[in-house]
C-alpha cells in the first residue's frame, strides 16, 4: 500500500477515488506512566513515556487506515494526516486519515 501526504505520486495517476479511510486507535496512560511521567515533568526535558505511547499509537492508527482502505479497494491513500486529542486527562486519541484510491502507471 502507498501511502503519501502529497496529492499525487510521481508516475501514477489516480484511476478510481473509492474515498475517505481512517484509523482509530485511543490509548490511556497507565499509572506507572504517569507516575514517571509526573516525576519527570519536575525536573523538565523530554517525557519518553508518552513519546513511546504516543509513537505506538501513531503506527496503529496507521496500520488499521491502510486496513481500512485495503477494504474499500484501494491500492494507495492520499493526502494522509495524524489528528490528536486528549479525552479526559489519562487518554488520547490518534486518528490517521487520507483518501482512498486506486492508482495506475502513467
């Protein structure tokens, strides 16, 4: 599966736009986490914690987009985006979208 940020992809032409894919993935902080993580934010620099929960998150939510649009037909997603945003304060949520399309060769 290709899957670009950009609106084409050199030497290929979009045959069949199938539509909008995405992927959903919200995960929470464990206590742990956020006992580190707090511990962590007194003294500053970089939480490593949520950077790992975060990067996991942003690949699953990846992964079921391309799931997503291989059940629609599709052979590539375009214009792919993350969105985030907190749900209370222990969870996030990671969506991963783009277009769903059927490329050719040109």
């Amino acid at each position: 599966m290709i899957v670009v940020t950009t609106e084409n992809v050199a030497g290929h032409r979009v045959r069949e736009t199938l539509g909008q894919c995405f992927g959903v993935v919200v995960r929470s902080r464990g206590l742990g986490g956020n006992i580190a993580a707090g511990l962590r934010s007194i003294v500053g620099g970089e939480i490593t914690e949520y950077t790992d929960m975060l990067e996991q998150a942003r690949r699953h939510a990846l992964d079921r987009m391309v799931a997503n649009a291989t059940e629609m037909g599709a052979n590539a997603v375009l214009m792919m985006r993350f969105d985030s945003s907190e749900i209370g304060q222990t969870m996030s949520e990671i969506v991963a979208y783009g277009t769903a399309v059927v490329l050719e060769p040109a």
